[in-house]
C-alpha cells in the first residue's frame, strides 16, 4: 500500500520529468537524448516521493510541489552520472542498463550531468513563480540546494568517498560519508517539501532529524542489498562492493549487526516526527518501514 | 585606462572570490585547493567586470552587483574546468599552469567543477538576500543562468563543438557555436548588471544585442592570437587550433579577413547602447575597444 502510493507518485513524477526536459527549447538532440537516457532510467524517485510526501504530511498544495520535486531528482541523477564515470566509481551498469558514458561517451556524460544540474536551479526559480511560492522562499530553497547538494553537502560526500578507496575507514568516518554523500539529498527534499507547505521552525527541525535518519538507513540497506540482493532485481552486479574492498556496514559490524542497526537507525528517525501538532506523519513513517523491506 | 579600470576591478574579484571559498564551511580540503586553484588562476575576469562596468553605466550601486559578479566567474570557470577534462579538449595548461585533472585528478576536476557550478547559484541567492536585491529579480537571474549557462546556452555550445571536432563547419556553423559557448555568458554577466541596476526592457534587449556582439569579437580574437599572440603572454601554446583541425576564424576567412570581421564586430556591437538615456555607455565602449587590442 505504501509500494503503490511510491509507485502512483513516481510514475506522475516520470511524467512531469519528461515534460521539463522535452520543454526546454534548443537543446541539441545528442544532449537531450543523454539527458533523457539517465533522468528516465526508472529510478526509485525516492527523494521526489519524500517532497511530495511531505507536504501532504503537512496538508500543503502537492501540486504545486513537483517542479521541486523534479529538480530534487535531476540533482541526484546528475550526481549518479558523474559518479558512475571511469575516474570515479568506474560502474558500466546501472538500473540494469548502460551507464550515461558507457551508451554516449566520457564528454556527453559529463556534460548531460552538468545540464542536469545547471537546469534543477532554473527549474525552482521557474516553479517558484509558476506555483507562485514565495520568492524569499524559493531563494531559501536553492541557497539550500548549494549547501546540501555542494562542496559542504553530496559533493564533500564523494570526495571523501574516493579518497576512502581501497582503505579500512572506521564507522564514524563511514557515517559521516552517508551523511553527506545520501543523507543531505534526502533531507534537501524534506525540507523543500516543508517550506512549500510552510512548516514551522521546530517542525523542520524534527523533519531533518527524521531525513538524516531515513538517509542512513537507506543507506545500510543499500550495502546490505549489495550483499544478499537479487541481481535482477537491482539492476546491477551484487557483491561489487567486497570485490571493490569497501568499507560497508556489513563489512564493519557484520551482516547481522547491520541488519540490527538498519532497524534501529528507522526507529529512531520515526521518532523525530511525532508529536507535531501540524504534521500528520503516517505516510512518511510508512515510507520509512517501506525503506527497510526494499529488494531493489 | 581601461585596462587600468579592468586590472583594479579584477583584483578586487579575485580578493572577493578568495572570500566566497573560504567562507564555506565543511568543505574538504582536497576539493577546496582544488575549487581554489582554478578559481584564483588569474583569469582575465572579463565577465565579472561587465557585470560592474554594467551596472556602473547604469549608475547602479557597484558594491553590491560582487556576490553576482563571483557567481559568473565561478560558472565560467567549473566550464574551464570541464572543457579541460581528457574526454573533452584533453587540454595540459591553461593560464600558464597545469589544468585542473593534471594537478589534482580527473575525479577530482570533475567535482571541483560541479561544486563551484551549483555554488555559483547559493550565492546568488544568498547575495540577492545581503544586497536586498527583490527576491522575484534574483530568481528571474536564477533563470537566466540556467537558461544561457545551461542545455539551451554554454553546454550546448560545448556540445556542438565537441561534434565538430576534426570536421569542416560552416561559417554559420562556427558563429552558432561561438554564440553559445561564449556569447550566452558574456550576455549573461551584462543582463545581470542591467538587473541589478533596475535596467528597462528596451536597455535590457540593447545590452543583450552588444553582448552578443562582444562575445563574437572575443571569439575573433581568440582564434587570431592562437594564430599570432605569445605564448608566453596567453600561457598555453599557440597553433593548438590548426593542430587540432579546428575550425576558426582565420581559418575558414584567412587572417585578414578575420580581423576586418573582427573590427565589424566590435563596431556594431558598440551601435547597439547608444541612444538609451538611462546608460552611459563609456565604459562599456571603452571595455568592447580594449578587447581587440588585448594580447591575452
């Protein structure tokens, strides 16, 4: 029931995605195609789904949130190209179909993660007026799209992602990488999410707490996916990780340990949103348990 | 004189640029000197300085046009920086020293790019905030920078001319190319001066139409100092563009013909901001003349 809400949700958000990208005039086609390629590549469309969510939660307008919440999903498909390219991960699958520079080359990849990028700004600023969000808000937004998903944010994440290559790092450092490299995107769509509908200051505050958890979370499942998942079902290599000598939650507590804090780390993110007099959180809590059953 | 104007307005970009990293909080060290080392490489700040000289025609308030004026050069440069990348002009030097993958790395480069390009949009947003700048100008900026930095503007211009690579194009071809990969941002920085200063439309499409112009012109001057300029003053080598069978100026026109284009150019542009009675188009007229004459 939850897997349907995310599903209805990210096949709108697919819908919208295609429409912003086919909308923007004078885009030369090898570009447009490349852009296209990885922005519908079907993905999750789990930080989409965490706006939309949100407002709902705190009874907002969802529809006047999903220029934002496609802006949020072409920042992390940019930032899922960039990194998949050879001088940083080096993956040749993703989502079960080529990588960005493995269908184009190196240089389109590059440059379709770039376009991405440089119009998920354009797009709050152009959703802003056309959902008639307050401007100051809307420059809130995007200041806050600098600091999440840049040099202190996802970008941070990455560089010390690659500078852990090959090393045994500890588990505070582990953390920190998540925190950065998945936590911050996700808790940028919470908080867009609670600024459209207008949340109070403590309100954003629990709803931060409750996405650096989710972001966490997310992301021991994903190391755990890596080594008990259904290659088919996630579209790429399990095992990749061991084979790469990462340092993992599995690696660093075991797969048992892992699987205990994973459901930890959900029970306690769900505890940041209770008691909110103007956030009706059942459906974020739901994604939340959601997020621990996921195969893919 | 004008270069006196340009080299005092540069070092104070420069100083200001310094301030824009340094202030961000939590960036790696790694990807801050690598942020820093392109950034501070001692460009020309052509861009940043339209934006000032714009906004002083105008007789706007200069002081605060900085934080815009450091945002498109941060833009400018992450597209340096990429450019650069093996996978795009593979380029060694620029500016006289080692690009930025042969300092750092390509992973680094990249990341180094990304961050200054979504950083460049924080503080715009932040700058519109501390300048007072109307929220609903600063977002139309936002959008404006997507539109002339992003698919529609630069990236395309990248992109058609890493198809052109090793082919004869047309001199309508060329220009299209020029318009876009160079023009787009130099209209960019002037729009964002005339913003700033409360510019009329009617200014407004005069400025954009001398942009344009300037931006050709500078292309001109580009592809005749490969031809003619020193290395040792434009700190990479001379030649590059017949070595790599590219299509240029002197080229497709031969070298004379190219610089009567060249002075045609700058001539028209300067037609375009005469006659506006809220400009006083001097030191613009003087920028567009400087910019035959440099030799870097």
């Amino acid at each position: 029931m939850t897997l349907d809400y995310i599903k209805e949700k990210a096949k709108q958000i697919d819908e919208k995605l295609e429409q912003v990208i086919d909308q923007l005039a004078g885009v030369p086609v090898l570009l447009r195609e490349s852009m296209k390629y990885s922005l519908l590549a079907g993905g999750k469309r789990i930080r989409p789904v965490l706006v939309l969510a949100t407002v709902e939660a705190l009874n907002g307008d969802t529809e006047k949130a999903f220029p934002f919440a496609c802006a949020i999903e072409m920042i992390h498909t940019y930032s899922l190209i960039h990194d998949d390219l050879p001088s940083m991960d080096n993956d040749d699958y993703r989502r079960g179909k080529l990588t960005n520079h493995k269908k184009f080359s190196e240089g389109t990849a590059i440059l379709a993660g770039d376009a991405l990028l440089t119009e998920a700004f354009g797009l709050i600023a152009k959703g802003a007026k056309e959902t008639q969000l307050s401007a100051a808000i809307a420059l809130t937004m995007i200041e806050e799209g600098a600091r999440f998903a840049g040099a202190r944010g996802m970008i941070a994440g990455q560089v010390y992602d690659l500078q852990s290559e090959n090393q045994k790092i500890s588990l505070s450092e582990l953390e920190n990488i998540h925190r950065l490299k998945t936590g911050d995107l996700m808790v940028y769509a919470i908080r867009m999410g609670a600024y459209i509908a207008g949340a109070n200051q403590s309100t954003l505050q629990g709803l931060t707490e409750f996405g650096y958890g989710l972001g966490l979370a997310f992301q021991i499942q994903d190391d755990i996916l890596d080594v008990i998942g259904d290659q088919s079902k996630l579209g790429k290599p399990v095992g990749s990780d061991q084979e790469n000598h990462k340092s993992t939650y599995p690696v660093l507590l075991g797969l048992e340990e892992a699987k205990q804090k994973l459901s930890l780390c959900i029970k306690e993110a769900k505890e940041k949103i209770i008691g909110f007099p103007e956030l009706k959180p059942q459906r974020l809590l739901e994604i939340a348990d959601y997020l621990i059953l996921r195969d893919r």
